[in-house]
C-alpha cells in the first residue's frame, strides 16, 4: 500500500494542499478528480518522491518513503508525468526501453526485450517502433509514453492525466489496459483524470480534491450523483444510464434538479 498521510504542500503562500491523507491499494484502480488547481497532480507527485511535502509523510508498505533507495523504488513505482519531454532523438522503441532501466540498468536482456515488446503491442505502437519521438503527432507519442511507464512493470503505477491528446479509441484502449493492469496482474493504478466518464466506468475508487482538500473517497460508482459532482466541480451535472454504466452530461445550459430528473429518459433517447 501506499499511503500519504496529512500531507501538507505550499508554493509561497499558496497552500495547494492542506492535510491530505488518501491510501492506494493493490489490485485496485484510483482515479483522483476535481477542478484544476485542486492539488491532483501535486498529490501525485509527492506520492512519487518527485515533489517534497511540506508536511505529513508517505509510506509504501509500511516504510517511509524518503527511506527508499533510488534504484529499488524504482522497481516499485512507475510515473507518467503530466509533461513530458525528451531532448534527445528518440525512436519510439528506444523511448519505452527506458522503462527496463530500473532492471536492465541499460543492459536489455531477452527478458526486458520481451516486456518492451509487450508494451509496444499493448499501446499499438508495434509499426511506427522505428520512428524518431519528434515524427509523432501528439497522442502517439503520449502513448508511447504511456508504455515506457507500462513496460517498467512496476507493482504500483501512476499517471499524470495520460489521456493526453489521446483520441477516443486510444483513451477506451489505454483505460481498458490499465484494467488489465489491475485485475490480472494486482497491480495498484492511480490516474488523474478529468473525463469523469471514463474515470468511473473503469475506476475502482475515486478521490476527489478541491481547494486542497478531500470532498470525496470512496467507490467510483457512488460519485456519480449530481449533488456530489456539484459540490465538487461547481457546476450543475444531469446523471443517467447507459447499459449499465452510469454517465453525466455537464456541457448543457441549464441543467439542474429538473434535468436530472429526466436523465434517464435523454439517456435512452441516445441509446435509441
């Protein structure tokens, strides 16, 4: 488990976040949501030893984090950031190789040539794996990113908004990869996320941050109510159901207590 326990972070005199305690479990997948300027990807980065905390401490299995060395950390947890950038000229296979480094320390064996393989296929990237980073548009080369991170196969994983300038096919495959991540591997996931949509159809858990603070942690599905998302996002949001899955609708105007009321019925009408 990782767990960050009263974690306190200030920029100047801006407190981003103000006691922050949330733990991350194995075998589950952790959407962190809210506004911007909420402290998602602050409490990303602290839980990832990129960022220092101000106060509070984190812990992964029962070991304080600052306790850690470098190298075998890195065998523990992976990290997408929310920018990334690579001065050098990189293929894509060559980028996602990095991700080995913890164990290969640049050495590949047939092992970690295998789990780049895995990566490359997983993200689709198998028939643009010999081109330069800087020859990709935006989302190919977020996914190549994405599995870098994926072929570290680390036991926790987290990622910074990684549907990044990722078209709809690419999010619904990079989201139903990281299911896999979690349900045939164990592995703990945890992604900053703004389409709520997505974040619940295949989260576990949700944690959803505002003004620095927790407003809500628990089941992904129980988010999904107009009361919560409002008190979360300030924003009126109508709720229904498609097959199952429950989804909102927050961009038109005038939504509110009787728009809800009609959710499912618009919903079927999409369906239709």
């Amino acid at each position: 488990m990782v767990k960050a326990d009263r974690i306190v972070k200030r920029y100047g005199t801006k407190t981003v976040l103000d006691g922050v305690s949330v733990a991350v479990e194995p075998g589950r997948l952790t959407s962190f949501i809210g506004p911007n300027g909420a402290g998602k990807s602050t409490l990303l980065s602290i839980m990832t030893r990129l960022v220092p905390a101000d106060g509070g401490q984190v812990w992964l299995d029962g070991r304080e984090l600052g306790r850690w060395d470098s190298r075998e950390l890195a065998r523990r947890i992976s990290v997408l950031r929310q920018f990334n950038h690579v001065p050098l000229r990189l293929t894509v296979r060559e980028l996602v190789a990095f991700g080995r480094f913890p164990h290969s320390q640049g050495r590949l064996t047939k092992a970690d040539e295998a789990a780049v393989n895995r990566a490359l296929a997983a993200m689709e990237l198998w028939d643009i794996q010999h081109k330069l980073l800087d020859q990709l548009s935006g989302g190919q080369r977020q996914r190549a990113f994405i599995a870098m991170v994926v072929a570290q196969e680390t036991d926790y994983v987290f990622l910074d908004e990684p549907l990044n300038n990722v078209d709809m096919r690419h999010a619904v495959q990079v989201m139903k990869l990281l299911r896999r991540l979690v349900d045939e591997e164990g592995r703990a996931v945890v992604v900053v996320m703004h389409d709520i949509n997505l974040a619940v159809h295949y989260s576990d858990h949700v944690v959803a941050l505002k003004e620095g603070g927790v407003v809500y942690d628990g089941p992904a599905r129980d988010v999904m109510e107009p009361a919560t998302l409002k008190d979360v996002f300030d924003i009126d949001v109508a709720v229904g159901e498609i097959q199952s899955c429950r989804v909102c609708v927050y961009f038109a105007d005038g939504l509110g207590a009787r728009a809800n009321g009609r959710a499912r019925d618009a919903v079927d009408v999409v369906v239709r």
